[in-house]
C-alpha cells in the first residue's frame, strides 16, 4: 500500500518580543477599543510587519485572549498568509515592461509571488539595494478590496507594510492621497495596520488618521535567539551579527555571512554597504587620492540604492564622534573602536565638528531621492565631509 508524505505546513515565525505592547493592544481588543487605523512604527527589521500580522490575528481569532490562540482555524490561516480576509501589501520593485492599465494587475501577480516565498521562507530581509515603492496601482488593489463582503471576519483587515514609500516612489502623491480616502472614509468593518520606519515622510493627513503605537529594539539577546532558532543560524554567527543589529533581526539577517555563485564565503549584504559607508569617511578624513576613483566606484544610476548606505555613514560618523571623544565603549560598530580610534588620531578630526556633518548627509540622501547621479552624489558627500570634520583642509583639487 502506498504512502503519503504528510505536508507540513508553513506558518509565520512566532512574534519576539514586544510584551508591553501585546499586552496594550489586547486589552484594548478585548475592551472593543482598537482603533480601526493604527501606524505601528519603529526602527527598521524589528519585526513591526509581523506585530501587524499578530494584531490582525488577535482580531479574527475565534476565541482571544491575551494572545490569539494560534489553533481556531482563522488563527492557522493566518499563520499560513492564507486568511481570506487578511490582506498583507508591502513594498515592490515596480513591474518592468508592462502598460500603466496593467500595473495593478501586475503588482497584485507580483505580491502574491513574494508571499509565496514568504511562506516558505518567513524569516528574510528584502534586497537593500532593490528599489521598491507602495504604487497607485496597490492601492487600487487595496481600494477594490475593501469594497467586497468579507468571508469570515467582521470586515477586511489591511496590512500595510513600510507605508512611508507610499510618497517617494511616485511622481506625484497619487498613492498617498488615494491611502488618505480609504482611511477618510474606511468602507464597512474595514481595518488598516500601517508600518512605517520613518513615518515623518507620510502625508501628515494619514498620520493623522491612524493612531500610533511606538515599538522599540529588541534585546540583543532575543535576536540571536531568534536567529538560531528560526534561522537555522549557527550560535557564534548569530551572536555576531545581533552585536552589530542594533535590536533588529532584520538588520541581524544582513550581517549573516553567504557564499557567491562559485559557493565562496562572502560577507552579508549589509556588511558589504557597512564596509562602503566606511570607505567613504576614510576618503573623507585621510585618503584624499582616492576620492575621486571612490566616486567612480559607483554606478551612474539607481541613486536611490544609496539611501541605506547613507544610514551606516551616519552610524559611523556617530561612532567616530564617540571615539574621538573618549566614549568608545558606546558605539554600534562595536567591533571597529580600535580602527576609528586610529582614523580620527591620524587625521585630527575635531569631536565638536561631528554634529555639523550630518548635514552632509541629509544632503546627499535628498540628492540621492532625486535620482541624481549616485557618482556626483559620492563624490560631493567626500568632500563636503572633508571640508565639515577638517575645515583647516582644503577641498581636494585645490592644492
């Protein structure tokens, strides 16, 4: 007699961490005082999308209580992204090659490809060098939605993962306007759960439509844990890479070590852009005949992919005003005190000059969301840098 093999399904990771506001939220579920529109925020990776997906949970569970009970059958449903009344958008590269009257369609082929992946693969990190954006057509996706009976829910529940890419990606703040409408006026029972890491570059109008819940780091502990176990993540590699996480599993997932097509060790995607973001203060403060080949090191298009990078310049610029202040045992890059000791010794950087060079950056990274040359954005934050931590030194060219 033949056998089967017996499908084990693929469920979401077990929310980590976040007690107090678990808590919070359940008992306002309980009291019938959940907001309808909420904006989960925080730091990047420390797992707001999957506190939506839980809270979402909490709301179709048949029988809740301080936690969703995890066995009813919207429970499992959820747990395996396959609840018909759970709705989880998030972020996507934009189709290539298709018409503007097929845009939703195709983005709607393309989120559901990623949740595929998703479900058998839940504890990832997207690309950080891929640009995506939350489109008009998503949220004509959403909109349609939203306007149908539900199956078994009271009424829709939207997840609306890194909400803030809602404006930048566009020409125009069509998506953002279209989102506004739908929190204006949500249609029948209908639930939105927003996340955003920056949610100062959403519309004020949609802030002021949802009720925020602030979510903090998780211990660094709980990261490596959450590695380990749910990772399949070695002990020492995970330990690493939650020194470096700041109290996010996300962040934690791309200081993981890989391998390149040829099955060669190579360092994680996030190292990689840590390791550019230290180029380019090294550039800055004491090798000047490499700013000009640093700049040329980069590719002419696809600024945009510099906006992650731009966030480890300024952890490092931070760390690097720590040091050269004396407070080295308090820096994210915890395992580069000895190296940004030397750097600021040998070039002279001033500590009180640090502060100002943040502008820099923010500079660049609204260059950078211009889409102008990523070459010419390098090439000037080099500079500009030299010029704010070093000001007795003249601009490279000069002399």
């Amino acid at each position: 007699m033949a056998t089967t093999a017996r499908i084990v399904p693929v469920t979401l990771h077990p929310l980590i961490g976040h007690p107090d506001e678990r808590r919070a939220v359940a008992t306002a579920h309980a009291a019938g005082r959940l907001p309808s529109s909420l904006l989960i925020r925080g730091p990047r990776g420390i797992g707001k999308q999957r506190f939506a997906l839980w809270t979402a949970q909490l709301c179709v569970c048949d029988a809740p209580g301080a936690e969703p009970c995890g066995t009813c059958p919207s429970c499992r449903m959820v747990l395996g992204l396959e609840h018909p009344d759970v709705h989880w958008y998030f972020p996507l590269p934009r189709p290539k090659r298709v018409s503007p009257d097929r845009l939703a369609e195709a983005l709607e082929e393309a989120r559901n490809e990623t949740l595929q992946g998703r479900r058998e693969s839940p504890l990832t990190r997207p690309s950080p060098t891929e640009v995506t954006g939350l489109y008009l057509g998503t949220i004509r996706n959403i909109r349609a939605r939203a306007h149908m009976r539900p199956t078994m829910a009271p009424g829709p529940i939207f997840v609306i993962g890194d909400a803030d890419l809602l404006v930048p990606q566009e020409a125009s703040q069509e998506a953002a306007n279209a989102l506004l409408k739908l929190l204006e006026e949500p249609p029948g029972a209908a639930r939105f759960i927003l996340t955003s890491s920056e949610p100062g570059r959403l519309l004020p109008t949609i802030r002021s439509r949802t009720v925020p819940l602030h979510l903090g780091p998780l211990p660094v502990d709980d990261v490596a844990g959450a590695l380990v176990e749910h990772g399949d993540v070695d002990e020492d590699a995970a330990r690493k890479a939650a020194a470096l996480s700041q109290g996010s599993i996300g962040r934690a997932i791309g200081f993981l070590p890989g391998e390149d097509d040829k099955g060669d060790p190579v360092a994680g995607e996030l190292d990689q852009l840590r390791r550019k973001a230290y180029a380019i203060l090294r550039a800055a403060l004491d090798d000047r005949p490499r700013a000009h080949a640093l700049a040329f090191d980069y590719p002419s298009t696809g600024a945009r992919t510099l906006l992650d990078l731009f966030q480890f310049l300024e952890e490092w610029l931070r760390d690097l005003g720590a040091v050269a202040s004396g407070a080295g045992t308090s820096t994210f890059n915890v395992d580069a005190v000895d190296a940004l000791r030397d750097l600021s010794e040998r070039s002279g950087v001033d500590p009180s000059r640090v502060p100002a060079s943040f502008a820099a950056v923010e500079r660049a990274r609204e260059l950078a969301r211009g889409n102008v040359n990523p070459q010419l954005v390098v090439g000037s934050l080099v500079r500009s840098l030299g010029a704010t931590l070093i000001p007795t030194r003249a601009p490279v060219g000069t002399r």
